[in-house]
C-alpha cells in the first residue's frame, strides 16, 4: 500500500481523555470502561478482554446493552 492512504494509516496519537488506567481497572464491566471529562462528555473505550483484536462479538455487544 503506497500513497495518500498510507500516510493516513501512519501512527497517530490515542487519546484516552479521562480514562486512566485505574478507572479502567475498576470498571464494571470485562469489555468496557466509562468516564467524563471536564464538559461531561461520555468516554467510552471497548477494550476486549483476553483478546487481541477489539471486535465485536456477541459478549461485547450484549454488555455494550447492559
């Protein structure tokens, strides 16, 4: 792959906003974290427990509706 698509692929920053590593571990769920910024707004980080991709399956989505 060569090109305008792969200079968009290049590494980019992740930005977690107010998800720290403690608010990720203290998270109810096994596939999902919450947390608010300063303006209120929803952080929500789908990260797949015992899993090297974050796909949906079928226990993601069915936490995801609890």
């Amino acid at each position: 792959m060569t090109g305008p698509i792969l200079n968009h692929l290049q590494m980019r920053e992740l930005s977690l906003g107010p998800l720290t590593e403690a608010a990720r571990k203290a998270s109810p769920w096994q596939h999902w974290s919450l947390a608010r910024d300063e303006q209120q707004v929803a952080w929500l980080l789908l990260d797949r427990a015992d899993a090297a991709v974050n796909s949906l399956s079928e226990a993601v989505l069915l936490e995801l509706g609890e």
